[in-house]
C-alpha cells in the first residue's frame, strides 16, 4: 500500500493499486529434471579415483561396447572423426583396437574344418582416423591414457571433459559418425541431447548407442520394494528410472534421425549375493541418483531383507543370484541426400495376402 504524504494535516489517501501474477513457463521445451547431475559427477569422479576396483568392473561395459561396435561392422565406409559421447573410461575406443569377433574362425562352432584358415579381420580402428572421447568426469575419461590401446597407429584418440553431458558444445556437421555406450540412461532431458547429436552429425552420418532398459535390475528393484515394506512399511526410491524400448523409436525420430533400429539385449550376470552386486554398481559409478532419492545409505535392517528375498524370489541353486541387464541398442541416420527412402504409402504392388496366404477377414 502507497500512502500520500501528508498536506495542511489532511492525509491524502491515494487508490490501492494491485496486479496479480503468475509463474509462466519459460520459452523452450520444458526440462524435467529426474536426476541430480552433481552427484552423478562425484560418483564417478570417486569410482575412478580406486584404478585397481574401477577396471574390475569394467567387464560390462567393455561387453556392451563389444556389442555395440559389431555394428560398426555393416557399415562399409571410412570415417575419419567419430564422437564417443559419454565415453566412460573410453572402452569403446579400446574395443576398436582390438581385432573384431568373428565365430567364423571357430571350427567347434561351425563343424567345418576350413573356418580355422579364415583370416583374421583387421580392427575397426582401422576404419577412423580419430575419436574424440568425451565425457563429464575427468577422472574416468582419463583413467586408461596410459595403456596400450592409446598408441594405436590407426586412430587418434581425443579426450574432451565436458561441462554438462546435456549441452553438447559442437559445431553443426562435425562428426562421421557418433558412438554412445551406457551414457544416455543419465540424461534428463533425452529429446534434446538427440536433436544436437543429429544437429552435430554430417548428412547421412550415423548415431549408434547403447543404454540400459526399463527392466534392468528387475531382481533387485523387487526385492528392495518387498524389503522396505516389510521394515519400513512403505517404499522408497533406490533405483533410477530407466526409459522403455517402445519409446526410444519416437524419441529418434522426434530428433529427426531416419532409418531407425532399435533392439533389445539382455546380459544376465551371476553374484555370490545381492551385497556383490551393488559393491560393483558403485565401483562402476552406477549408484542411485535420482533428485527424489533418500539421502543417505540403505539402512542395515532394508538391505539384509532385501538379501534374503532377493535369494528366494530369483536365487539360483548353487546359491548366487542373477542380475538382468536389459540393453537398448539404437541406430539413427541423419537425414542426407542420396539416402534410401521408404516408399510412398500405397505404392506397393503386391499383396501381402498372396505371400502369407489366407483370406479376407470377415465376422465369424
């Protein structure tokens, strides 16, 4: 309230003025934020601060980009500077040194005593001329700059620390190609990483990923709900959301990529018991961070619960208990010219009816 001031001892009252108003949202694309950028910088920032447990534990992560860089393998075209976004501990660039799987060579598995005499294929490193590795925890990105696969005469390996895995601080039409392996399942706002991953690919260049799926750990997600209800009488978030496969296809192709893939995977690892297992997600920088989590660790009583329901609802009988992780592979072109299109609706000129056989369909 604003008063006038006082003339000839009469006050002067002036009329009460009021604007409402109200919280508007910002222009752009609303961002949800589900998790806590910070602490995911700390863990792993401390995961890789312990070199000796961070590389024991690397064996998932080195088999998803084995997976992931079989891909690569279709793709017959050189590409002389390849973006690894959220490199990690740059495992797929060590993957890429490596001469690529091939069953082939293998005579057990083809009953054929030729396979042993087929040559070894040359490493996919051969096929790029540099990687640049990128990554928001120094510590991790620079953890292996000292072994062998860095001196690689094919390649030349790269390492960018980023300020904000969510902004990608690329000029447009920079990259050949961009790889992503167990990166993008942290990212908060993913429409918007994608539309500048495409934004930063040259025409007709691709995006290849890998990411966890929605039914990743469903052992231990089970478990531990069953586990705080029993003690605590409710349940609380310990694990992270995880986005589902039926929706990555719209999300590429909201981002403008063509020719989508998108498949599943599930790689099943056996523990000795459930306390194994989350030792190795926090030495991998896997831990909970969700903004909404309890802070603080799993009370003792929760976690001994979870042990014994985790073994009786999934145990194995030798004891240990398995642990699913369900990967999401993704494959998107950037739209180019000369790329294949699909074509148009209603130009096919023969019935699916006379190949599969079958009539029309009618009441009955």
């Amino acid at each position: 309230m604003r008063l006038g001031t006082c003339r000839a001892l009469r006050p002067l009252f002036r009329p009460l003025s009021i604007r409402r108003q109200y919280a508007v949202q910002a222009p752009g694309t609303p961002t949800l934020e589900i998790f806590d950028r910070r602490t995911k910088y700390l863990q792993k920032e401390r995961a890789a601060s312990d070199v000796e447990a961070s590389r024991r534990v690397d064996y998932l992560r080195d088999e998803v980009a084995s997976r992931l860089c079989e891909r690569l393998l279709d793709i017959k075209r050189h590409l002389p500077h390849v973006l690894d976004f959220g490199a990690n501990a740059c495992n797929i660039a060590k993957i890429l040194t490596q001469p690529p799987p091939d069953v082939s060579r293998d005579p057990e598995a083809t009953g054929s005593p030729q396979a042993s005499v087929v040559p070894e294929q040359a490493p996919l490193a051969t096929r790029i001329s540099r990687i640049t590795a990128a990554d928001a925890s120094p510590s991790m990105l620079h953890r292996d700059e000292e072994l062998p696969f860095n001196s690689d005469p094919n390649m030349t390996i790269t390492r960018e620390a980023l300020q904000d895995e969510e902004t990608l601080p690329y000029p447009p039409e920079t990259f050949d190609a961009v790889l992503s392996s167990l990166s993008l399942h942290w990212i908060n706002d993913l429409p918007s990483v994608l539309r500048q991953i495409n934004r930063c690919l040259k025409p007709d260049a691709p995006l290849l990923a890998a990411m966890f799926g929605g039914d990743s750990l469903f052992e231990l997600r089970t478990s531990l709900q069953l586990a705080d209800l029993d003690r605590r009488g409710g349940v609380s978030t310990h694990t992270s959301p995880l986005a589902d496969v039926r929706d990555i296809g719209s999300l590429l192709q909201g981002a403008g990529f063509k020719l989508l893939t998108v498949d599943v995977d599930d790689i099943v690892v056996d523990y000795p018991n459930s306390f194994a297992l989350m030792q190795d997600l926090q030495a991998m920088g896997e831990s909970n961070a969700v903004l909404l989590r309890d802070k603080g660790p799993i009370q003792k009583d929760v976690l001994l619960a979870n042990d014994s329901i985790y073994k009786q609802l999934h145990g194995n009988e030798d004891g240990s208990v398995p642990a699913t992780f369900r990967m999401i592979y993704l494959i998107g072109w950037k739209e180019g010219s000369g790329q294949e299109k699909p074509l148009p609706r209603g130009s096919g000129q023969v019935n699916m009816k006379d190949i599969l056989g079958g009539g029309d369909f009618g009441p009955g």
